[in-house]
C-alpha cells in the first residue's frame, strides 16, 4: 500500500527531516508513526516518570548557585535585597 502525502507543509518537513537525519522518508515515516504509538501507549506514571528522570538530567547539569530552593537568589544583594 502507498502513501501518497499530500499536505505540501507535512511533505516538506518530512523531506527536511530525511535529508538532515540520511534516512528515506519511508524509514522517517515508519520511525514517527512508531513513536507516537508508544508515547500514545505510555501511562500517565510513565510519562511522569520520564519527565522527572529530564528534570534530575537537566538539574545535575545546573551551576550549582543555582540548584537551592530560590534560583534568583544570586541576582539580589544579601543586605539590601536590591538587585546586584
């Protein structure tokens, strides 16, 4: 069976993302259909999961002035309060 896209901006995307990632718009088109099927399928503890394991990636990578409770903190002067 083929697939014949005709959204001028969808087949433009997806030829903009073959060329860049050097796979064929076929592969491209199987490679997206099957990861929304498993984000479709996740559940809601999953997606919270993988949300929270983004959030500890992304917070170990912070300079760590900025890991305490205020992440502003650093922009005010301890005494007056005022900005820095």
């Amino acid at each position: 069976m083929a697939l014949n896209i005709k959204h001028e901006g969808t087949l433009a995307e997806l030829k903009e993302l073959s060329t860049r990632s050097g796979n064929s718009m076929a592969s491209e088109v199987a490679t997206a259909v099957h990861e929304r099927l498993e984000r479709l399928q996740q559940t809601r503890e999953e997606k919270i999961a993988r949300i929270m394991k983004l959030t500890d990636d992304t917070a170990a990578r912070w300079p760590k002035h900025l890991t305490g409770t205020d992440a502003t903190s650093f922009l005010y002067d301890d005494k007056t309060g005022l900005p820095g």
